[in-house]
C-alpha cells in the first residue's frame, strides 16, 4: 500500500466520522457483554465451587471467592476501558463535525444532549452495572458458604472499586 500525500478531504472526513461512531456503538455493546459475562462467570465460579467443595467450609471455598472477586474487578477494569474509549471517540466524531459542516447542519435539529455531557453520558448505565456486579458478587460468596460478613464486604469493594473506574474514566 503506498501512502499519499493529498490533504484529507471530506471523503476522508466522513469515513474517519463513520469510523469513529461505529467504534462508539461497538463499544456500548461490549459494555452489555462484559457485565453478562462477569455474572456468568460468577455463577460459574459458584457452581464449580459448590461441586469441588460440597462442604463448603470456608478453608475451601476461599479460592472460589478470591475469584469472583477478580472477575468482579476486571470487569470494572475494563468497563471504564471500554467508557474511555467512548468518550475519546467522542472527541474525534466532534473535532470531525467542525471540519465537515455536520455541526452546522446538528445547529438546525433538536439535539437530547451535547458537547458538555459527552464524558459523564451512559455513565449512570455503568454505575449500574458496576452494582450489579458487585451484589452479584456478594451473592456469589454467600453462596459459598462463607460468612454474610465477607459477602457484603466483596460485594460492596468491588461495587464500589467498579464505579470508581468508571468515574475516573468520565
């Protein structure tokens, strides 16, 4: 492939546009998978648990919760990945509006949300999310037998860490 050395035109600024939305609508539905993901794999954690160690004692199951604790982490991990990756998106298909006239012709339709609310938007879905996760989690280490106490304490760090993530990537 041999590079060319014209300046982009709108051609170019409309593909660069198209690309930069699509990178925006996969990423959303990425944020649904991780969050059906990490709850499956805690009810799996649970399940292999519960088979491995039919006691469920606690000396046996800790593994088991040290897992889900993972999966509940990397999940917020790459939730607020996924949310940055958005939100710089954003920034491309905006600075592409300007440079193409799409912002004028935005000027002239009634707009639900604009420039401003672009790194906080779909953040509430992501807080939701990171709760569901969370009191999955604490679910998922009661039903390892372990004590309430450390089922709520797992559950809520890793609540709690998954919104934080996803806040500092807003």
């Amino acid at each position: 492939m041999t590079a060319t050395n014209r300046p982009p035109d709108n051609e170019d600024r409309f593909a660069l546009y198209h690309h930069a939305h699509a990178d925006i609508w996969w990423a959303k539905t990425q944020e649904w998978n991780v969050s059906n993901w990490a709850l499956l794999l805690m009810a799996g954690i649970v399940g292999a648990g519960r088979i491995i160690a039919s006691d469920l004692s606690p000396s046996r199951t800790w593994i088991f919760a040290g897992l889900v604790l993972s999966v509940g982490l990397a999940a917020g991990w790459y939730l607020a990945s996924l949310h940055s990756d958005i939100v710089d998106n954003r920034k491309v298909y905006r600075a592409l509006e300007s440079q193409t006239g799409i912002a004028q012709l935005r000027s002239h339709i009634p707009q639900r949300a604009g420039e401003a609310s672009d790194r906080e938007r779909g953040s509430v879905f992501l807080f939701v999310m990171s709760g569901g996760i969370g009191l999955a989690a604490g679910l998922a280490v009661l039903s390892l037998g372990l004590p309430a106490a450390v089922g709520i304490v797992e559950g809520f760090v890793v609540g709690v860490a998954d919104m934080i993530l996803v806040a500092r990537a807003a």
